[in-house]
C-alpha cells in the first residue's frame, strides 16, 4: 500500500489528503543534496541527488504506467498481456519477499520487454529500515533477472535524507508519481471509477502509480480501459526508462 500523493494539475484532490501533501513535500524538501563524486546513471538530469521523480517535462503525449508491491501471479501476468496487446510494456516495482517467492515471475516480466525496479525488500514504511534495504532488493533483483535496475521506489512514497543519499551513491533514481490513482483504498475502487481517473491522470510526461500486488482485481480490470482511452487520446505508453531519457 502506498500513501503518496499527485504532482500533476490534478483537479480531483480530497481534502484529506491535505496533510499527507504538506507531510511529502516537507520530506523533500528537507532532502539535501547527495555527496560529491556519487554516480548518477544514465538519466543525470533526473536522478542528479537521489530525489524522488514526479514527472517527465515535455509537452509529447508520452506517458509511463507503474504497478507497485507486485509480482503476483494472480494480477501482473494479466496485466502484462494488457499492455502487450497495444505493443505497449509498463514498468513493475517488485517488492523482495515477492519476487523471491515467485522467481519464475519475476524473470518473465523482464523476457517480455518490461521494467523492473526495487520497492524494498519487506515494504516496510519505516525510513531508516528502508534505507538498509535499496542495495539488497537490487542486488535480490539482478541475480533473479541478470538486470541491475537503476530504478527505486520507495513504500509509501516517504523519503528522507539517508535514502535520497543511498540511492544516489548506488547510482540509482529515485521514483515517484505525478498521478496517484489510489486504487490501494478499502474497499477497493471499482474498475470504472479508476479508469475514470484517467481524465486528469493523463497529461504529457506524467507517471502513473497503481498496483499489481495484493487483492488489487479492480485494477487489473481496469487496465483495458485506461489503455484504450490512452490510445483513443493520442498518447503513447512508453518504458519508464524511454521517458526519462528522452526516447519517445
């Protein structure tokens, strides 16, 4: 489950996700600049000190999809053939415990042309367990799949300054969302409510969160839906890796 919150000109905002924004934009905020002389792989613009990505400027009708908390053998492969069938791959932020459980999953999401990235090892929301745990869901990661990810998220979409800096130094990028389709409420949003979401959601460059992990059905049948309005609005789904880099 995560607590995060939009950055894109979204006009659906609750009133009681007041005071989880003004809690996330303190912790960024507060971030410092990671140390001198640490990498910052091949996306430098974005990832230049460890602080979280909200989204991709660029007035192209591009966007990226990710799915949180996952593997599940019940949800992603479902969601995978979804975007597959446009020609489309979406990027999954894999959960440790998770993709140890399910090694064979794990492995087909990169075979068939999706992205992998890290969201710990134990989805623990603590921030000072969190930080102990980017380096060991990345190297769990790259020697189920071969890929060392550059790719990070952290549960709940917290931060701090010890996680920015890990993240940095192990030249890697710090993930967020421009658009949060809190689709991890109870009970559930239905399908067509999330797929409604994409009215606002769906803006040039941004980065979408939903999840696959869990007894997250609405979303997978979901998905159809809001790829189909993706496509019926002129936009693309590309790679999170294209987006960042420009490659679309």
């Amino acid at each position: 489950m995560n607590v995060g919150t939009s950055r894109g000109r979204s006009r659906w905002k609750p009133a009681w996700r007041s005071a989880a924004v003004a809690a996330l934009v303190g912790a960024v905020l507060a971030v410092p600049s990671a140390p001198a002389g640490a990498t910052t792989g091949q996306y430098g613009q974005f990832c230049a000190n460890g602080k979280p990505i909200f989204r991709v400027p660029t007035t192209q009708k591009v966007v990226a999809f990710t799915f949180d908390d996952g593997p599940s053998p019940r949800n992603t492969p479902k969601i995978m053939s979804a975007f597959e069938k446009y020609g489309w791959r979406a990027t999954f932020f894999l959960v440790g415990e998770n993709a140890k459980a399910y090694p064979a999953l794990t492995r087909s999401i990169v075979q068939r042309g999706h992205t992998i990235g890290g969201h710990s090892m134990t989805h623990s929301t603590g921030l000072a367990r969190n930080a102990t745990e980017i380096v060991p869901t990345r190297n769990l990661l790259e020697s189920l799949t071969g890929v060392r990810t550059t790719y990070y998220r952290v549960p709940g979409l917290m931060n701090s300054a010890k996680i920015a800096s890990t993240i940095f130094r192990n030249g890697m990028c710090s993930l967020s969302e421009s658009y949060n389709l809190f689709d991890f409420l109870l009970p559930r949003v239905p399908a067509a409510t999330l797929c409604g979401r994409m009215y606002w959601a769906l803006r040039p460059g941004s980065i979408l969160l939903l999840h696959d992990g869990g007894s997250h059905q609405p979303t997978v049948d979901a998905v159809p839906c809001m790829l189909k309005y993706a496509q019926r609005r002129g936009y693309r789904v590309v790679p999170l890796g294209d987006l960042l880099s420009g490659k679309f």
